[in-house]
C-alpha cells in the first residue's frame, strides 16, 4: 500500500465527512469529476447498489484512526460482497442497453478507493488550516517527494513558491494524480529567510493536453502533468455552488430513477438563485416530472421530485431541505385514493408550491392552493429533523366554484389557521 499522511486532523476528518452527505451513484469514474468531488462522494459502478454509505462510513473511520489499508479492507469486503458488490459481473449499459461485463469490487479497487480519499481529504484539511493561517503564512510551497516514482513535471515543481492565494493552486494543489504523493506546505517571511528561499516567478504555461472523457464523450484540455480529472483544488470552498450546478447538470442525465436521486441531493449545494423560481432546480424538477412521471410510476423505488420550497416556506415548518417529494408509498396510497391523477396533475405540484395560495396547517405541515379550474391542493410535510420534505397529498380542485371555495375554506380553518396569500 503506498505512503500516505495518517494523522489525523479535525478539518481532514470533517472535510471526508461532509462529502458523505450527497451520495452520487455513479456508473463511471469520469461521470463525477473534478471539483464535483468536494461536495459529494462517489464510487464508480456504483449505481444499482447500496454501497455507498458502507464505503464512505469505513473511509471516516479510518481517517479518524488512522486505520491501515489491511484494516479497512478486512472489514468492509464481507459488506460489499453479501451485497453483490464484488467480482466481475454482467451489467447493462445505460447508454446502449446492451450488457457487458464489468469489475465490480475488488482488493486493487478498494486499495484506489481508500488511496484517493485518504489523499484527498488530507488535502481538504490542510488548504483550509492554511487558509486560516496564511496572515502569519502568506505562501504555499510545493513539494515532491525526490525518489523514482515522482513524475517528471512535479519534480520540476517541487520548491515552487507562491502566494496561499495564487490562481496556480486552483489546478495544482496536490494531489495532482492517482497516488501522487506531492504536498503543498505554508510557509512565513521567516522560512524565507531561514532557508533562503524566494518567491517564484509566476509559473510559466506548460500547455494541455487534449483528453476525451469515457464517460461523456466530452472532449477536455488537462494541464500538462496532472491526470484527467485532477486539475483542481480539493479543499477551494468557494466554488462549492457553481460546483453543485455543474453537478446537477451532469447527474441528471443519468437514467430513471438515479435522476431523481441526483436532483435531491444536488439541490442542497446550489445558491439560492438556482433554487429560486426559474432557477436549474425548479426546472429540472418540473422536466423531469413532465418527461420520466409515467417512467417512474412504473417501478416507483425512489422518491419523486415534485416542487422546490421557498427558503421561507421551508423554515416555517423547519425544514432544512428544500425539494418536496413523493414517496413510493405515498403514490400507491394516492393510486388508491385518487386514480383519476395523471402526469399532468402531478406536474401542476411545482406550480401549487410557487404560485398558489399558502395556508400552514399544523408545525410541520402545509397546504398549496393552485386556485384556477384545473387547479390542485398539495400538501407538504417536513419530516421530524426536517432534513427531507415529503408530498403526503395531491388532489385535484373542484370546478365548480362554490364546491372549491369549501375546500379553501377548510384549509384556511386547520389547526393553526392563518392564510399568507401571495
């Protein structure tokens, strides 16, 4: 197993522990890439199994104790193995529909797998110490470790001195390749003095390299002595929400029901103006509805995305989570209830949320009125730590008006009446 720091540090650990909470199914290694890493974890292949959770959970583990790679992959292969996650297999291609066989877990993929993120999050962890202490240690230096096994182009980098906050960090802070061992370490005006070192010149453009990604056929130019998908800086949080776009963008267009998934989990790391109406979010709740409901109703395994709450209307019956679902179970109930719904009603839920009348209906619930002819009532429900949103109720109005000014009635009388209309 190769060399890797193993000592643990709070922002590494918090660093590996938060990409835990936007899990990324994923058929390819180049489907998640580059900086999309940052706020999300991914394995490739991974996508059909339940795997994920049990791999980062044994990666967390290990950053925190510093377990070693016998240890990690001892406890986690039985896991990954009575799940069927193991082995060569037969798998249909998405793309295509045709089947092919494939390598699913093995020692050689979980030993990558462990290298990566330990690597990685090490990384997280250091850029954001360094960033807090860059008044006292203005500069990053690179540095490689001097043996055969370095690559040419980091050996050349090794002793580059620059600003903690130089344009040339965002491509090559290390790592900048699989295993590479390279670190970047801060350092004062009084380590320049003391060694002697200066300040480099501003590194010279080495150029690209044209690379197209297996994956996405997309055709990408990556900087000369970093591997495809490593030219960025894992721990820069400040493009975390164009990130979370580019990730959506890429996620949906993975196949029912993974686009579902992709769209919930991706929503919770873009700004508020793509969450907003007429922001990526809405949008793609609205299209995928329109265009996968019949899909999905088929073989219903995931929650369905139906509406984007306002961070207000969320709030108010603490919620954090901002997409308002309906569950499986909730659509065979509503399958029983309400057998005359279609796509059409159900596609009419994002509406309700953004444009029809609000009425709260207890602390954890509230209704939409989409008050029109062919309006609907939906109702949304925050779950007890208000980290999910659920659609627990859609029915169509009644058209006759006397009939629909009963039903408004009777929402507006719920158990802590109040109406805001917008």
């Amino acid at each position: 197993m190769a060399d890797f720091p193993r000592i643990p540090f709070d922002e590494a650990i918090e660093a590996l522990r938060r990409r835990g909470t936007n899990l990324f199914p994923s058929d390819h290694w180049a489907t998640v890439w580059q900086e999309q890493h940052h706020s999300g974890f991914t394995v490739a292949r991974s996508a059909g199994f339940d795997i994920l959770k049990d791999i980062h959970g044994a990666l967390v583990s290990a950053r925190e104790n510093g377990t070693t790679f016998a240890d990690f992959k001892r406890d986690l292969i039985p896991t990954l193995q009575k799940k069927g996650w193991w082995g060569r297999t037969a798998v249909i291609d998405p793309e295509t529909g045709e089947e092919r066989t494939v390598q699913l877990g093995s020692v050689r993929r979980l030993e990558i797998i462990f290298d990566v993120n330990m690597r990685v999050s090490y990384a997280q962890g250091r850029w954001e110490q360094q960033q807090d202490l860059k008044d006292a240690f203005p500069y990053l230096r690179y540095e490689g470790i001097l043996d055969s096994k370095i690559r040419p182009q980091h050996r050349r980098w090794h002793g580059t001195i620059l600003p903690a906050d130089h344009p040339w960090w965002r491509t090559h802070y290390p790592p900048n390749g699989w295993k590479c061992r390279c670190d970047a370490v801060a350092v004062s005006d009084d380590d320049l003095q003391r060694y002697g070192w200066k300040v480099s010149d501003d590194p010279e453009d080495e150029g690209t390299v044209t690379w197209v990604n297996p994956a996405t056929g997309e055709v990408v130019d990556v900087p000369v002595g970093i591997d495809p998908g490593w030219a960025y800086n894992p721990g820069d949080t400040d493009r975390a929400a164009q990130l979370g776009r580019v990730m959506l963008e890429k996620l949906a267009k993975l196949p029912v029901p993974l686009e579902a998934t992709a769209i919930m989990q991706a929503a919770p790391l873009l700004p508020e103006t793509e969450l907003a109406p007429g922001g990526l979010a809405p949008e793609m709740v609205r299209r995928f509805v329109r265009d996968c409901f019949d899909e999905w109703a088929e073989n219903p395994t995931v929650p369905l995305p139906l509406a984007v709450l306002s961070a207000d209307d969320a709030a108010s019956i603490g919620a954090t989570a901002r997409i308002a679902c309906l569950s499986p179970a909730s659509y065979v109930k509503q399958k029983s209830h309400h057998p005359e719904l279609t796509a059409a009603d159900y596609s009419l839920a994002a509406d309700a949320v953004e444009k029809g009348e609000k009425y709260r209906q207890n602390k954890k619930n509230l209704a939409f009125v989409l008050n029109r002819p062919e309006g609907v009532v939906v109702i949304v429900k925050a779950t007890r730590i208000g980290d999910e949103l659920y659609v627990t109720s859609l029915r169509r109005l009644s058209r006759k008006d006397d009939k629909r000014k009963l039903e408004v009635e009777r929402l507006k009388k719920g158990p802590t009446a109040g109406a805001t209309k917008r």
